[in-house]
C-alpha cells in the first residue's frame, strides 16, 4: 500500500474510466464500465462502483490513495463540487454534488474539473504538452473545446474561456444549440462528419458509407464515415477534406487567439490519426501560406491515446495536493 | 517641475501624438504632428522633435518627467528596445533601436510596447476596462488587432496572442497579405469598408459615396463610407451591415476563445458610434441567440476616444515604473 497512489475519473456520455497510477504518471490499473444514464442516482452509483471495482482490480484499500480526481462532462463548480451534467449526460435535477458523495464512500480528498480541462492538465503533465508553458487542447468529438495553459496554468477568463467549438465560421451556417450559426463545432465536429454521411446517403451517392451503414442513414455515424474514407472511398474523403477545411479555420483561429507552443488534437475524432490530420495539412496549406514554421511541428495529435481523460483526471488530482509541478 | 509626470508617445501611420499626463491619467498638455515617412532617420527624428515640443508647450524638462513610454506599430523587442515597424510605418532598415534613441536624447528612462498591446494597458488602467481582471480591447482600423488582459496582466502566448485580425472568417473570402484567405480584417477592418465602397462605385451604384467620393473609386476610404451612412446612404449603410456581420463573426470568437468580462472597441473604426454598433447588435442578435446576458453590458467603446493611444503609452510608462496598481 502506497499513499502516493492517484485514482483518476473521466465521466464520458457512453463510459466512465477509471484508473490508478502513479505520480509519474505511471498506470498501475484501468477500468471502463457503460456510464448508466437511466437516472441521477444511478449515474453516480455506477460511478462510485467503476472508483470500488478499480482499487479492488488493484488490490488497493482507499487508505493507499493520496487523492481522486474526476473529469466531468459540461459544468462543475469548483468550490462546491457540484457538477451540473452536459448535453451528453444530461442530469435531471442537476447539481449533483459528486465532490461530497465521493467524498462521502472513499474518504479521500476529491478534485472535480470540466472533462476538457483535465485532459489539458493531463496532457501538459503527461504528454505531448510536456514542458511547454503555453498549449491549447482541443478536444475533437460530438462536440468542440478547448482547454488553455497559459504560463503552465489553466485559463478560464470569466468562466467559459476556451468554448471555440461555439466560435462561427461559417456565417450563414447551420444553426447550432448554442444559439450560433455555423459554429466550429457544427462544422467540424464528429456530429458534423454523421450529419454530412447522413445527408450523402440521402442523396443516393454511391459509397461505402451505405454499405457501412447498411443503407440506413439514420446509422451513420462520424466513425463509419472516417472508416469509410480510411478504405479509400470518395464520398466519404471528400467529408473528410470539407470538415478539415473547417476544422483548418479552427486551428488559424486558436493560433491567433492564443498563439500556443503546441496545440493538441484529442478526442474520438483525433483517433482518425491521418485521415483527419492530411486533409487538415491540406487545407491549412491552402487557406494560410507564408508561415515561418510548419504546422506539422505546433499541431500534434494527443500522446496518450483514449487514456487522455482518466489521466487528466490524475494530473488534476495531483496538482491540487503538490501544487508544484515535478522539474 | 514634477517628477511624477510622465510622458507617452503614441506612433501612428499618419500622426504622432505625444501627451504629457499625471500618473491619475489626467492629461495635462497633447500634441500630434505629421508622422515623417521620408526616411527612417526622418521618422525617429520627428519623433524626438514631437517629444520635445510637448515638454516645451507643458514647460516641463526632461527631469520632470518620472518615465517616457511610447506605443508603436508592428513588432516591437521588449528587452533591446528595437523597433520593427509595420505595414503603416514601413521601416526601411530594420530594427530601429528606438528606445536607446529616445534615451540618449532625453535621459530618461523608456518603454516601448506594441501600439494595440499599450492602447490595451491604458484602456485597462483609465479607460472602459478599469477595475476589471479580463479585457479584451479590439483595435479596428485599416488592420484589426486585439490585446488581451488576463487576470490583470498582459497575455502575450509565445509572442503573437491577439492577432485574431488574421483568425478566417470567411473561408473562400479574398487573400490577405498575411497570407490566409477570408481573414477578419480582411472582411471587417476599414480596409475592407472602403474596399466595398470602391467596389460599389466601380459597379455604378447610385450612392452618395460616389458625390462624397467625387466619381473617383480610388478616393473611397473607410471613413467616407461612414460619413455617407450617417447621412442615410442605403448604399453605404448596407456596407456597414455587411461588415457588421463579419465583426460579430469576430465578437463572437473572441467571447469564445477568451469570455472577457468586457471587450472594448477603439481604434479609427470605433469613432464610426452608432453606425457601427447598431448593425453589430443586429448582427449579433441574429447570429447567437439566447446568450443570458445582454451584448450591450459586455461590448463597450473605448472610453479613451482618440486619446487611447498616448494614454496607453503613459499607462506602459507607468506599469514600468509603479508595478503596482492604485487600488
């Protein structure tokens, strides 16, 4: 037993992941469990089960655990802990306060932040943000955010900073929740990528995605238009170029907002790896030339794959009892 | 003779505006001459002629003077002091080691920052944005440039933080020097408001740009197109509705990529008043709905007119000397 262990959360709209690792950022154990959705109380019992199951796989009581740390979807509350859901797992009587239940069970010191923003803290401690005092993260998947580190810092302006997933580029764009019209994220999300799959099937185009998706529009999905594209099939590579032509205005706008080091594709789109990332080469050739540098070198996909969350879940729980980074 | 005065120096494309000012930002004496593009040795010297003439109409010398700053355009070195020149003020062997100049002739100490950046430090010290942690301050003239302030202090990223006058909003939009296509000052700086004008003329519009303009498309500027707007012009008022639209494109990202607490418009295109903010709320109306607070309580127009330049100097000045703020 070893108080020097972290237990990292990251509350997903499909999973909750859990794991167990070290300072160093050393992973001793994960777990996924289906996020139940069919109540409040039940999306935090199968929380605080997946948190048990995990230090059981580990053979680690609560005492061995120095913090816990959870990445969660939509708005927290810092000072409180409550957390107030999202649009993908939506509470019926929000807030719950997660902080004090997990509390409560595990008796041990518990960090809340915003999914997004522990993925940034996780990637600046852990990964491709390693060392680096300025990065953007953007997080690619149903939806579109950014978390920010300034001077090795999270910024939040008032409170939403970082929301470019509600950004417009596209003026007479679709019309998205948020109120805006062609927003990044109603132009380059994962949705968007469904959404244009969708609609080609609509049209009757010859393509792999009907087959994919068996000739229901209904069932296409980002993913099954970007494995559609990775067999080389055209409908599905032109979805691909026009969301990286809108994705490519994403990017010039985080790097004129923010000018950053390094800015981090993550999410489940980032997992497309370079059936996302050559068409954004592409048309960041296009639309911006005359750079001194080269995109290829302050544009980089997430270093820590799916475990992205959960270890910022880590990294958020570790800032928050050795406020100093390691040198 | 007060050794708190100080004095600031704002470098414009057509003038150079000195002010002599108590470190309250009461403004004791101002003054501005053409700005002299003949050579670079003419631009410095007109320079150090203007500072002059400001100590002598305020009867102060050199020694009175706690500190000089100076905004100038383009990029600026902090730590050398030299001065790169811009688009406006095209240097024609840079760096000028402008800072030593200024030091060498009048003895005291000098700052010199970014003509957005220092009209930024003085709308925060005395202007719209006092008081308050998060500001951004948009400069829209020929070129669009913001500067940011975060938890009261000056954001800078890795050195380019703020030029979202070149973050696209107009994907397919015309090629701008900086080499993006569709960027914001393309579709919404004075620039552009003239381009539209010229193009108007040249398509044989029936407006009053044309009488204003006496027939000649080369004659249009931006301010012209604003003159014919006050007068009712629909020619020109469309103008301004388009270029509206594409601004509360630039609103809109920048409450996304920053969510200030307040964002202030200054610059040659904020003295447009109210034909610039009435179609801005329109177009922000329109383009984002169901925004829980009023764009008008978050969107100001510098309170500084056209004394932000030289008071943002004086500000620079001022945090150089006094690093702490007056409570």
């Amino acid at each position: 037993v070893n108080a020097d262990l972290l237990l990292g959360v990251d509350i997903g709209g499909t999973k909750v992941a859990t794991m167990i690792a070290r300072p160093s950022g050393q992973i001793l154990n994960h777990l996924s469990t289906p996020t139940d959705l069919s109540s409040d109380a039940a999306t935090v019992e199968g929380i605080l089960l997946t948190i048990q199951a995990v230090m059981d796989a580990a053979q680690v009581s609560p005492h061995g655990l120095a913090a816990i740390g959870i990445g969660a979807p939509g708005r927290v509350h810092l000072e409180s802990g409550d957390w107030f859901g999202s649009t993908n797992v939506l509470l019926t009587s929000p807030p719950v306060p997660l902080v004090a239940l997990v509390e409560e069970r595990f008796g041990r010191p518990t960090f809340m932040e915003n999914d997004v923003k522990a993925g940034t803290l996780g990637e600046h401690r852990f990964g491709a943000g390693k060392g680096l005092q300025h990065i953007v993260y953007l997080s690619l998947g149903t939806g579109i955010a950014a978390g920010i580190i300034v001077d090795g810092k999270l910024y939040r302006g008032v409170g939403q900073a970082g929301e470019i997933g509600h950004a417009p580029v596209e003026r007479n764009g679709p019309l998205c929740n948020c109120g805006t019209h062609g927003c990044l994220e109603m132009m380059a999300s994962g949705a968007s990528i469904a959404r244009r799959g969708c609609a080609a099937l609509r049209a009757g185009q010859d393509t792999l995605i009907a087959r994919l998706a068996e000739g229901n529009p209904e069932a296409v999905t980002g993913k099954l238009v970007i494995e559609a594209a990775a067999q080389g099939d055209c409908v599905a590579l032109d979805i691909m170029e026009e969301t990286a032509s809108y994705l490519a205005m994403g990017v010039l706008m985080i790097f004129a907002a923010y000018d950053p080091q390094l800015l981090v594709l993550a999410g489940g789109l980032a997992q497309a790896g370079n059936i996302l990332l050559n068409p954004l080469w592409k048309a960041l050739a296009e639309q911006a030339t005359g750079r001194a540098w080269a995109w290829e070198d302050r544009v980089a996909l997430t270093a820590l794959g799916d475990k992205a969350g959960a270890l910022g879940a880590v990294a958020l729980a570790l800032q928050n009892i050795l406020p100093e980074e390691p040198a």
